[in-house]
C-alpha cells in the first residue's frame, strides 16, 4: 500500500517540476524580447574624400559601414518610430538603429544621403539653428566651416523618408572660451539663478523651433546637446520645451522599456569613424543582441 503511493507520487511531482521548468523558461523569454528593446545610436558628422579626424567619415567607408549593417539584419528607424515602440508599444524591428549626424553639414545631403537611400537606410540630422543656410558665423563674421544645409535642401530627402531634421539647440552650439555666450553648451553658468536659466533654454528652443516652423516636414521631437553638456536640471527644462527624445556623446547602449518615457532621454551614442570597418560597427552593435547573433549561425 505504501509503495503505491510513492508510485504516483513520484512521476506527479516530476511532471509538476517540469511545468514549472517550461513556465519559468517563459517567463525569461517574455522579460528578454517583450516589451524591452535594445537600441544602438550610431554618431556621424561630417562626410568627406578624405578624413582628417574623428569626425569626418569617407563615402567609401560610409557605403561600407551602411552595408554591412543592412546585411547583419540592421534596419534604420526613425525618431517617431523609437517614440512610438515607447509610448505605444508600436513594434520595433529585431535590430533597430537609430543613424545620427550632428551640426547639419551639407555633405549629410550630398554625400551620405544617396548612399543612405542606396542601401535602404536613414538618418536623423541634428542642424545648429542659427547657422542653418549661413555662409558665415553669426558671432565671428568669419566664414563657416563646411557648407551647412537650409532646411529647403534637405527636403527631397525628408519627403522620401531618407532624412529627418531635429534640433542641435539653435545657438548654444558654443563654449564659454569662444566669448561670445558665455556658457559651455547648455550648461548653467556659474551665478546663473534658476529662472534665468530655464528661461535661456526655453528662449533657445522656441528660436529653433520658430527657425524650423514648417519648413521641415517631420515633427520636432529630439534634441542632441551639443558637445554632449547635460544634466538632469537642463533635460528636464528640454523636456518641457517639447523634446520627447535627447542625445549626448556617451558611448553607452540604450534600452527602451514600453510604457517608461523615461528611457527616451539623454541616450548614449556611439561615435563611428572612418577607422570603422563595416565588420567590426556589426559586431560591436551584435554584442547587444546576443540571441539574434546566435540564431544568425
Ligand atoms: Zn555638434
């Protein structure tokens, strides 16, 4: 009688370990790929024939960067996009990048625009407000450095969904040591009281977005502080100022949660450079998708 009862036992308590096993195994399966997402922010500037720096990107290298991604399973998504999947839990693709230039070069229309447009990507330029269609800097007088777009310029582009424009501030593009602002990007200067401050960047982010009015098809949502100056203080003003997502230059990676908007503020970016070979950009970017990367094999 007693051997019995541990006949039935037993396999019942075995069966109930391995629901429990499968259940669990479930759940982890949920938590990985459900409603979370990693998402890499990839950092250019300008494009040129040759590269002087870190921050100039050649049309060879470029074209090859864009298709080793396309071909490691990488789709470029837009700002919308990013705050959708947030806000609404709008899906992503698998592997999701967001492409970035900063400080609106006109060689982000002519250089790595068609080759964007070759090779099924797209990009989010972040443009200086005041110096948007100039010839020269409004502070110095001298000429500019590199051709910088008019928003006109990028249209053709913008209404093929290749490219979008968003704000880089409109004229704290500048350091304290250049004389002219008297502050480091958007930081607060020593002295500064807080309503002064809140009132500086407001000020500033009405003059982009009065500079942009319609000329720009897309909606502004994001903003990239320039020279990667932030903190909470200075977010969370942008914030109110009607900025959804923001950027910085800290090379870290991102996870967007559905539901925490949180998440959509001062993303880390990784900058790419001409060193870059497109193998390499797709490993690095891998690394963060472990179970894509093992499927892929
Ligand atoms: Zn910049």
């Amino acid at each position: 009688m007693k051997s019995k009862k541990t006949d039935w036992k037993l396999p019942a308590i075995i069966l109930l370990a391995l629901l429990l096993i499968l259940e669990m195994a479930d759940i982890y399966r949920l938590a990985r790929s459900g409603d979370t997402q990693p998402l890499p922010v990839l950092m250019y500037h300008h494009f040129a024939d040759v590269s002087t720096d870190g921050t100039v990107v050649t049309p060879g290298r470029f074209r090859e960067q864009m298709t080793a991604l396309r071909e490691g399973g990488y789709e470029a998504v837009t700002v919308p996009q990013v705050i959708a999947f947030v806000r609404e839990g709008a899906p992503l693709p698998d592997k999701p990048v967001l492409i970035t230039m900063d400080d609106g070069y006109g060689s982000n229309l002519t250089v790595a625009a068609p080759i964007l447009e070759e090779t099924g990507m797209r990009a989010t330029i972040f443009s200086i407000g005041i110096n948007e269609g100039e010839e020269y800097y409004a502070h110095s007088g001298e000429p500019m450095w590199q051709h910088r777009f008019a928003f006109e310029e990028a249209s053709p582009w913008v209404e093929k969904g290749v490219i979008d424009v968003q704000s880089h501030t409109f004229d704290m593009h500048q350091l304290e040591s250049y004389g002219y602002s008297g502050r480091d990007g958007v930081r607060r200067m020593r002295g500064e009281s807080a309503e002064d401050y809140r009132r500086a960047l407001l000020d500033d982010a009405a003059a982009f977005r009065e500079r942009r009015g319609d000329r720009v098809a897309t909606e502004l949502l994001a903003l990239a502080y320039p020279f990667g100056y932030y903190d909470m203080e200075a977010d969370k003003i942008m914030g109110e100022a009607g900025y959804q997502l923001t950027v910085t230059i800290d090379e870290r990676m991102n996870r967007l949660r559905a539901g925490d908007e949180a998440c959509l503020r001062m993303l880390g970016r990784f900058n790419v450079t001409d060193h870059t070979t497109g193998e390499a950009l797709v490993d690095r970017l891998d690394h963060y998708f472990p179970d894509l990367a093992e499927s892929k094999k």
